[in-house]
C-alpha cells in the first residue's frame, strides 16, 4: 500500500499548496472564509465519486486540495478576528505532520517514548510557569476536557469515595455565569447535575467580586472556578483575591486559563495571572494562544497526587524509573496523540520569549482597535480589553445583521456575545497577519452606509 515513492510526492504536493495557501490568507486579498452550503461543497470537492471509486494519485490531490483549502476558513488571514483558535506556526504543523506518520502515543510509555517524555518535560515547563513546584499535569484534547478532568480532580479531593459510591448530593460548584460553558456541562457530567452550580456574584462584565463571595452552609463546595480570561470579554478575575479566599476555607481554586494563560510568557500582561499560584489547578489550552493545531490543552494540578487520586479511588503513583511512565492513569483518553511535541517544537522554535512576544503583539493589536474604534462616532466600548478580545457594538442597529453584512461576502469573520444581556459584536485578533491597516478597513466596513 505505502510506496514511500508516492509518499514523498505527495508530501511535496501538500507542502508546496499548503506554503501557497498560507502565502494568499496572509496576503488577505481572498475571503477570509467561503461558507458554501453542504451540498454544493460536496459535489465541488466530488466527495461522493472520491468515496465510492477512490483512484486520488499525487498529482490529483493537488487540485482537491487546493479546493479543500480555499473552501475553507482562514485563519491565516488578517481579518480572521473570530474564534480563539490559533493560526498555527509552522514547527506545530510538522508535530502534527509527524505524528500523523509515526503516530507514537503518549499514554503508554512503551508506545512512545520520545513522545511521553517531551509531554512530560513541557508539562514541568507549563508548572514552572504557573508556580506550581510540587505539581503535576497532562495533556489533553481541548480546554473543555481539561476542565472536566480538572474538576474531577476536584471531585476525588471533595469526596473521594464517590468513584466506587456515587456523588454525594451537597457538593456545589462555585463559578460566575460568564464561566465557559463546559463547567457547567462538567457538573453534569461528573453527577452532581446543574443544580450543583451556584452562580458567584460579578459586576457588569461578568468579573467576579471577591468581597461578595457567598458563605455557603449546608451544602460542600466543590470547587470555584475563576476565568483568567473569561470567553466572552477576555477580562480575567482578580485570581489573588478569589485565591486567598478559598485557601482561608480551604475550598478547592481552578482556574480556567484556557486563553490567558500563555501571558505568563510575556512580560507586559504577566500581571494580569497574579495569584495564579494560589489555583488547584489550572487549564492551559496550547491551541489558543501558542500557535499549535487544535487540539492540545493542560491540565495542570498544585499538587500532582491530586491528579494520580482522579481516575480513582485509591491514588497509585506513576512509576518513575528506568522503565518511564504512563500518563494513561491520568487521563479520559486511553489512546492519546503526541500533544506535547507540537507545544515543545513552537517553543523549540521560537523560544519561550518569542511565544510570549506572539502573545503581546495578538493583545496590541486588540488594544488598538479599541483605541481606534474609540476615535470614531457611534462605537460603543464597554470595557478596555485586557487580551486580544474585544466586545464593542457600532450604532443601535441589530448587530448580528452586521456581523452577516461584514461576513457576507468574506471580507471580515467576527464573533458575537451577550454582554449584560445585549448583543455585542466581539473581535479576537489571532492572526500575525492582522495590523492596523486590517483594524482601519474594519471600522470604514462597519461605519459604511448599506441599503
Ligand atoms: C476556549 C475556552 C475553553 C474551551 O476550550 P476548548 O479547547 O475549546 O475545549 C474553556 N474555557 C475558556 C475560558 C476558554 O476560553
């Protein structure tokens, strides 16, 4: 099946469309996505003959991928300013190239060694940068899994016998409703069911108020989860405050830095994760703000025993020796990919200062269409943006029509939130390619009159 031959040309084709397709989205001057309906799309790429009749050679992947790619989305492009999800940086692409092809795993020591070990290394990287000496951690598929591991960390801390017994019904989790939503889905999916979540007090941007945080009796708190940063604004809680009010009560901290955390890398924004070393554990998604492919995200615990206790009832520790360890004791995954080796090669690359500088550069830019934005009649700014997002609305129109109006004919991909229960335009600069310029040409396609 595999001639090695066929290979090599194919991979030349890949890496000759792909340098192509990355040259034209930083350029800018095609849609920055297509959003062809299914149907067209399918025929377009000959889905239906490809599956039924196979027969793809090197040569005519080149013209199916080159499809592929230009039906797609983005996020290359300067006016990708949507998701949180990163334009990956090449080093990352060749972890996933590699695995793709030797697809070692990194659960069981003896299916990869090289593998487990760089998880395990940029694992101690990650704890060194969040100030957890004694911690440990894994690496798994996305922010959403890595705060349900989190919080089931949490869960054996709170009551370790509902591994074998069930979940007690008094254990509640503390957390504000600007919270990701995969907490509140964690709850569900740990038993303790929705009713377990209590919802903190915040000001009018979702943030936590440290001083009103509630005296609960009767029931366990679980855990609280504070944002660093939240979602929908990219404010971050005061993580000092909240963290020394849960150590006074010894109630457990996680902190949701899916998005934030890779500030620790800079030297400017740093500030804004004070107090993360008070957390129990952390999330660190890779694949936001460290420039790999989704996914590859962090869990990270003060105290790693607290990780070995999660997957059950008794904590066996991983054995550390000659022979190595498995991560699978820590982890949903039983087969899991070579996460670590796209974070490690970024870094390898790029340097831990050339990460964060990436990082200041996404928040600057962010920071300057609130400036210019601010410079302009009719936009309204609720808040200076902390990150590299950015809620605003432009006149009291529906701005979800806008966002359609910008996206119509893919010049601009924007996202939407509620914010105090009003629909915000929001914009996440993700991509290198995104200067003032791009910011400029925004704000004269949002001010522009239409029929
Ligand atoms: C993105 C995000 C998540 C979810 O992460 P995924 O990798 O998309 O599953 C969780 N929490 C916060 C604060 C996020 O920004």
């Amino acid at each position: 099946m595999w001639s090695i031959e066929e290979f090599v040309r194919a991979a030349g084709v890949t890496v000759e469309e792909l340098a192509a397709y990355v040259a034209e989205s930083r350029r800018g001057d095609v849609p920055v996505l297509a959003r062809r309906p299914p149907g067209e799309l399918a025929e377009r790429l000959g889905l239906a003959e490809l599956i039924a009749k196979g027969g793809l050679t090197a040569e005519t992947f080149r013209g199916f991928l080159r499809t592929y790619l230009a039906e797609g989305t983005r996020l290359h492009h300067p006016a990708y300013l949507a998701h949180q999800d990163a334009p990956p940086d090449f080093p990352a692409a060749l972890a996933d190239f590699v695995h793709g092809t030797a697809n070692n795993l990194a659960a069981v020591y003896e299916m990869g060694a090289p593998a487990t070990t760089v998880e395990i290394e940029v694992l101690k990287w990650m704890l060194a940068k969040v100030g957890f000496p004694r911690g440990g951690g894994v690496l798994t598929g996305g922010g959403s899994l890595a705060n349900l591991t989190a919080l089931l960390a949490a869960r054996a801390r709170a009551a370790p016998s509902a591994w074998d017994e069930g979940v007690p019904g008094d254990l509640v989790i503390l957390a504000p409703d600007s919270a990701h939503y995969s907490i509140a889905r964690a709850a569900s999916i740990l038993g303790l069911g929705r009713r377990a979540m209590v919802a903190v007090e915040t000001d009018e941007l979702g943030r936590i108020i440290p001083e009103r945080l509630p005296d609960i009796s009767g029931k366990r708190v679980m855990a609280l989860v504070a944002s660093a940063c939240a979602t929908g604004t990219g404010l971050h809680d005061d993580l000092r405050a909240i963290g020394e009010w849960c150590r006074a009560r010894d109630v457990w901290f996680h902190v949701d830095a899916a998005h934030g955390a890779s500030a620790l890398l800079t030297t400017g924004h740093r500030h804004l994760l004070d107090g993360i070393e008070l957390a129990d554990s952390v999330i660190w998604d890779a694949h936001k703000m460290l420039a790999a492919a989704s996914l590859a995200a962090a869990v990270l615990v003060r105290d790693e025993r607290d990780l070995d206790a999660a997957f059950q009832q008794e904590a066996s520790y991983l054995f550390y020796g000659d022979q190595g360890f498995d991560l699978l004791s820590r982890t949903l995954e039983c087969t899991k990919g070579e996460l670590g080796l796209k974070i490690f090669l970024n870094l390898a690359w790029r340097g831990e200062r050339g990460l964060g500088e990436q990082v200041s550069r996404r928040y600057a830019a962010a920071h300057r269409f609130w400036e210019l934005a601010g410079r302009r009649d009719g936009f309204a700014l609720p808040y200076e943006p902390e990150s590299n997002i950015v809620c605003f609305r432009y006149g009291d129109g529906d701005q979800a029509a806008l966002r359609e109006r910008l996206m119509d004919d893919g010049s601009f991909y924007l996202t939407s939130t509620e914010l105090g229960g009003v629909r915000h335009l929001r914009l996440t600069v993700m991509s290198p390619a995104t200067d003032d310029a791009t910011l400029e040409s925004l704000l004269d396609a949002i001010e522009a009159p239409h029929p």
